[in-house]
C-alpha cells in the first residue's frame, strides 16, 4: 500500500501535467484558428486557378509539354513529405509517415524497374523516423518557420520542377495531411509530376472549349501558369499541414487533460480509501488498547 | 449587348479582394491593357503588373495588381493575381523605395539571372503603384 505522502506527491504531479496539456490545448486552439483561418482564404484561389489550369489542360496535347509528358522507364521517384518538428500531436505524423512507408515498398514491388525512391523531408518528426528505418533521404528541411511557408512551397516548386527536368527524377508525389476538421486529418498521397489532367473530358463540351482567345497564345500562358499553379498547390498543402497540425495537437492534448482529470480522480480515491483506512486501523488500537485495561 | 453587366472576381491568394456586378473593367494584359464590356469573347491572358479599373455602384474602382491570370467569358470576368490593393491605400514613399531597391538588383545581376526577372517584376509593380495612388496613369482606353 503506498503512503499517503506518495499518494499526495503523485497527485501533484498530474495535476502540473494537466495544467501543461491544458495550457497547450488552449494555445493550440489559437493557433489553429489562426492556420484554419489561413487555409480557408487561400481555397478560393487555389480552387479557381487549379478550374483555370484543368480547362487549359484540357486543350493542350500533354506529349507537348515536359512537365506533363509521363517518363517511359520510370527509375526514380521522390516522395516530398510534410511532417512537424515537435510532437505531442497525437497520430499526425505517425498515420501519414505509415502510409508513405507503405507507398514506399508498393512501389518497389509493382515496378521492378523503379530502382530508387527517395523522400524529401520536411520536419524533424519525418526525418527521425525516415532515419531509423535507413530510407533513402534526399533532403531534410528542420525548424520549420510557419511565416515562411509561402517561401518553402516557392523554393521547393523551383526545385523540383528544375531537378524533374534534369532527369533527377522521373515522378514526384507529394504526402500531406489534409485538413478536414479539428479533430480529423487525412493522410493524403499526391503525384506533382508529371501533372495529369483531372478528369479532364467533363470539365465542358469540346466544341465550347474551342472558342476562346488566348493572349499572348496558349503555350505561353500554360508555361505561365504551371509554375504558378504548382507554387499555390504546395503552398496550399503548407497550410493544410498546419492548420492540421495545430488540430492534432488540439484534441491530442485535450484528450490528455481528460486523462489526466480520470488519473487524479483514481488516485484521489485511493487516497481517501488510505486515509480512512489509517484512520480505522487507529481507533482499532485506541478501542483494543482501552480493552486491554 | 455592352449594357449587360458583368460579374467581376477578383482573388489573391490571400483573400477574395473583390466580388460583384460591374459594367466594365479594364485591366493590363500581356499584351497592354484590355477592357471588358458586357458579351465579350472568351478570352485567357496573363495579367501583367498594372492598374486595374472598373465601374461598380455608379462609380469607379481602382486597384492596382501583381502578376497574376484572366479569365472572360460567359458574363464572368475572373482575375487572379498575386497581390491587389486599392489605389487609394498605397504607400507611394514605400512604392519609391522598392522601385529604387529593385532598380538597385536590376543593376547588380544579370539580364538572364533568376534575380534580375524577379527585380524586374517587383520594379514594374511599384511603377504601377507609384502611377496608380498619383493619379498619373492615364488609363489608354
């Protein structure tokens, strides 16, 4: 039976964690009304530029195009991967870090001619993990600062349109939590390269398609807006890494406080059950002792 | 047909700058400025950095945009830019400095560098800004 001191120290302790998890929670939920606040804006944009760059797609024959045209012989590919530098946000990392290292070895399997798959890492969480189960590490990007996502999805999307092209690589895929609610992310697998028209026939009737102008002509304005388009695609899923983040942490951390009130209201009982029970064990002697004479 | 209103989106990646019903708008293309009345062509272009105008609850509106996309057709107007201000807000003593500072690079790097096209995109928007809060740019339509 622990001691009533041991009893109290215990309860003391779970009692600071919980003023911790709840003190995250509350900064967390700032945080992510921020990021959320962030994604949300920036959709409009990201939607109407991707409907603008689907319909050009579509009129555009894709073997024209390097950044469009599918390699014959695909031997390398990349997988670009979002993760946090801290923890403490439930299974964020770890469902998205699973399905890459899934992603991973189906590739491997199905292709036999897919000789290397690389993973570029932003995160520590990522890089950590990556590490220890020897995957072959392009780059890792640490200490990620969230004023400065808008320049990571810049330089990145220069990167690797430039390394696409260089024959560095002969696919690109992007892996990312998607944020659909504070308390759901979803580990999302994306291709960047080579860029595939989605569902390209219903985007409108062909003979609609044809009628209208380009200015300066529409090999210009493709050339124009794949980069563009590419740097909000990844900004965007900056964002939704954040915001997603911040929402993992959230409910991480509030069902921790819950945890820790169960801990403390379990060990409040026992305490009260040790106390009555010297207490008992007391009058037992007093009432014996009194007996005895 | 030019007494059809159009609808008029105009999206950076921040935000939904503007949305709404207006008569006309003119707005710099890759090829000069270009105006947008009711029953226009479908037409795509690249948006140069410029002034952007339009006429709505019965006066005018001016912006200026960052680089960006258009999109006309089906009564529709749809411009997304990089960035978008109103005129009236626009720091001219800061415009100055970022046209002196890109000024500065242009000098500094070559034609062909990365830089250079950057400094040249940021000289030709504080141009724009410099032009738009002045009132000096004379609109060519």
């Amino acid at each position: 039976m622990a001691t009533l001191k041991a009893i109290r120290k215990r309860i003391q302790s779970v009692k600071s964690t919980q003023q911790i998890t709840k003190a995250m929670k509350m900064v967390s939920a700032a945080k992510m009304k921020r990021a959320t606040d962030a994604v949300t804006s920036a959709r409009p944009y990201a939607l109407k530029m991707g409907e603008m760059f689907q319909s050009l797609l579509a009129r555009t024959d894709d073997r024209e195009h390097p950044l469009l045209r599918g390699r014959d012989v695909v031997k390398k590919a990349v997988v670009v991967v979002l993760t946090t530098d801290r923890g403490l946000c439930g299974g964020f990392n770890g469902q998205l870090l699973r399905k890459v290292d899934r992603f991973v070895w189906e590739r491997k399997e199905l292709r036999s001619e897919l000789e290397q798959v690389r993973v570029l890492v932003y995160g520590k969480k990522g890089r950590d993990y990556f590490r220890r189960r020897n995957f072959d590490l392009d780059r890792v990007e640490t200490d990620l600062d969230a004023k400065r996502y808008f320049e990571y999805a810049q330089s990145l999307g220069r990167e690797l349109t430039q390394r696409y092209l260089a024959g560095d690589f002969d696919e690109v895929y992007l892996a990312y939590n998607v944020f659909a609610s504070a308390l759901t992310q979803r580990p999302t697998i994306e291709r960047i390269f080579p860029f595939t028209a989605e569902a390209a026939a219903d985007v409108a009737e062909p003979e609609v398609l044809s009628t209208f102008v380009y200015e300066p002509d529409q090999a210009a304005i493709l050339d124009a807006l794949l980069p563009r388009y590419l740097d909000v695609k990844l900004f965007q899923a900056f964002l939704e890494h954040q915001a997603g983040e911040h929402g993992a942490r959230m409910s991480a951390m509030d069902s921790a406080s819950r945890n820790a009130r169960e801990v403390i209201n379990r060990l409040t009982l026992q305490y009260n059950r040790a106390r009555q029970a010297a207490i008992t064990k007391e009058l037992v002697e007093i009432v014996s002792g009194a007996e005895a004479l | 047909m030019a007494d059809q209103s159009l609808q008029l989106d105009v999206i950076t990646p921040e935000r939904q700058v503007f949305s709404g019903e207006v008569s006309a708008v003119i707005a710099p293309g890759a090829r000069g400025q270009f105006g947008v009345l009711g029953g226009h062509v479908r037409y795509v272009t690249e948006v140069h950095p410029g002034p952007l105008t339009f006429d709505h609850g019965g006066r005018t509106h001016r912006y200026v945009v960052g680089g960006g996309f258009a999109q006309v057709g089906d009564g529709r107007v749809m411009v997304l830019a990089d960035r978008c201000e109103e005129a009236s807000t626009i720091d001219v003593e800061q415009a100055r400095r970022d046209m002196a500072a890109a000024e500065k690079t242009m000098l500094e790097s070559l034609p062909t560098d990365r830089a250079y096209l950057d400094a040249q995109a940021a000289q030709r928007l504080a141009i724009a800004r410099i032009q738009a809060a002045t009132g000096a740019a004379a609109s060519p339509h």
